[in-house]
C-alpha cells in the first residue's frame, strides 16, 4: 500500500510537470524565432533624461492622452506565451495593440508609468476598467466580467506601425553594462518588487526617428510586480520556480527594501530571479536615481496607480510605500 501511494504521488508530480511543461513547447518555435531576429544598425537607447519629472503626467503615462486606445476593440489573434492571457486586438481608429487580462494587468499599468518617470525607455501602456473585446475567444471563469459581457481590467500595450520587435537583451551583457543608467534600471525593479527578472523578458525595439534608428531596450514585461520577493510556499509555486507574488498591494507596502550597506553597495531584501543583479549597486547608483523620483509629488505617485483601477485606499497605501523606498534610497550613505 506504501509503495502504491508513493507510485501514486510521483505520477501525479510527472503530470504536473508535462501540463506546466505544454504550454511552453507549444511557443518555443515562435521565441527561438524572434531571438534569431537581429536587430538594425542604430542608437541603443535605455534612458533619456526628463525636462521637468515634476511636470509629468502619470495618470496618462508616456503615450498621453492623445494615444489612449479608442473602442470598440475587435479580436485579431491570441498571443502565446507568458503567464497572462493575451489577445492582440485593434481599436476604433485601427491601431493595433496587446490586451492582457487577469492579475498582471494592474500592476504593469502601474509600473510602466514609475520606470518611465525615472527616465527609462517603456513600452506604452493604458488600463481600461471594462473592455469588451468582439470576437475574443472566452477567457475562462478565472478572470472577471463587467458590464455588457466585457473583462475588467484590461491592460493595452501599443504596437505601433513605426516600431519593430526585436529579440531580448541581457542583463549581463548589452550597451550599458557598468553605466549609472542601467544600474539604476535594477533598482527599479527592485522598487517595485520585479522578482520575474529574466532576459527573455526584455525587447529591443527599433524605432525610427529624425537623427535615425534607436534600439529602446526596455523591460517589456513587467507583471510580476507589486507584490513581495521570496516567501512563496506550496507546490504548485515550487514546480513553477515562483519567487513572489503579483498586484498584492498589501504584500508590497509590507515587504523590505533596502537593508543596509556594505563596503559602498546596498545590501536589497530582493530573493527574485538573477538577484545577484542586484550585488553591484553603490551608494552613488542610490542616490542618483533618488534624487530623479524625488522630483515626483505624492500626486504623481498616486496618478501612476489610480491609471491602474487601484481603489482609493489601494492608491494611497501604494504611493505611501513607493515614497517610502525612494526615500530609503535617498538616506544611504
């Protein structure tokens, strides 16, 4: 009977595996086909500094009022990969975007408009509280409905005409390597909590302009946020490799940030994927990129969650932790 049960046990982890495991196989042709993808002769660009941060408009976030998607939206396919549930869909005035439903949509929302702030290149980013998408394949019980059949929360990311995709850059290896900009990128994402920090979760998108091609080398997917690094038990989060959790504003305002320094680095409480991203940032990394967010008011700070649909106690809880680290930030010495 023991031996039963034990046989028992490890088929049911072996099936586990392979439904974690399908999706995956299922997508790799398209990844290893978009890594292959060489990106043009042009600028790499990572961050480019602000006029005036004071004077940013976070609620609207770096595409402004003018790009907000117009509906009603139409399905045009379903995008594979990633945790979320996407579908690439097409707006009133036919421009094309990313529609990501379910629990990463709110937190990038967010994100997006906190990275993009501090100076960095992002992806652009609006949250509609309900959409209805016509002709989009059902989602599932698993995600919430709204008003006249549509989804709540649902985040839109553009693909405009004038920009092409390109493969992902690393962490440990690009333009930037030993620069101030990017290691001011890693404290970002240890700002807002992004504990699913793998390369493939960066793009390299060539955009034309006056003085020619600019490769942007943003953080394209930035769902595993506003949560908490590590503490993630069970077994599901175990066969998944999880290392936090996402949109948990409680978690967020909870969890640590800075713990102290050592020898002229920081010392983060960041237990997230590639953390020994995070071993090289010095005082001086700190306090630069302290004294970009300092420039946003406590306004700003809310406006980037109320972009988001976070309620009114959720904004106010969030915005009061993100003060909190850039402060943290600002005091190390």
């Amino acid at each position: 009977m023991l031996h039963r049960g034990r046989t028992f046990r490890l088929m049911a982890a072996a099936l586990i595996l392979f439904s974690l495991a399908a999706p995956a196989f299922a997508t790799q042709d398209k990844k290893d086909k978009d890594k292959k993808k060489e990106p043009p002769k042009g600028t790499p660009v990572l961050w480019r500094e602000h006029a005036d941060v004071s004077a940013l408009d976070l609620l609207a976030g770096p595409g402004g009022e003018e790009m907000r998607p117009a509906a009603p939206f139409t399905f045009v396919e379903e995008e594979k990969g990633g945790y979320s549930k996407k579908y690439r869909v097409r707006d009133a005035k036919g421009r094309v975007w990313v529609a990501k439903v379910g629990v990463e949509a709110q937190p990038e929302t967010a994100v997006t408009r906190l990275v993009w702030a501090a100076g960095y290149v992002v992806e652009t980013t609006y949250l509609f509280p309900c959409a209805k998408i016509e002709g989009a394949p059902d989602p599932g019980k698993d995600f919430e409905r709204c008003e006249g059949g549509g989804l709540a929360n649902v985040r839109f990311e553009a693909r405009p005409e004038d920009t092409k995709r390109y493969g992902e850059w690393r962490w440990a290896s690009n333009p930037f390597s030993g620069k101030r900009e990017l290691q001011g990128l890693k404290i970002m994402m240890a700002l807002v909590e992004n504990w699913d920090l793998k390369d493939d979760n960066n793009r390299i998108l060539a955009v034309g302009g006056p003085q020619g091609t600019e490769l942007h080398y943003v953080v394209s997917d930035l769902g595993a946020t506003i949560g908490k690094t590590g503490g993630v038990g069970g077994l599901m989060a175990k066969l998944r490799q999880i290392k936090g959790t996402r949109n948990n504003p409680e978690d967020f305002a909870n969890d640590k940030f800075v713990e102290g320094v050592e020898g002229g680095r920081l010392r983060f409480s960041f237990e997230g994927k590639n953390k020994e991203l995070m071993q090289d940032i010095t005082v001086a990394d700190a306090q630069w990129l302290a004294g970009i967010l300092s420039r946003l008011s406590d306004k700003q700070l809310e406006d980037a969650f109320r972009a988001a649909n976070y309620n009114d106690e959720d904004v106010r809880l969030l915005a009061s932790a993100v003060r909190a680290r850039i402060n943290q930030l600002a005091a190390v010495k």
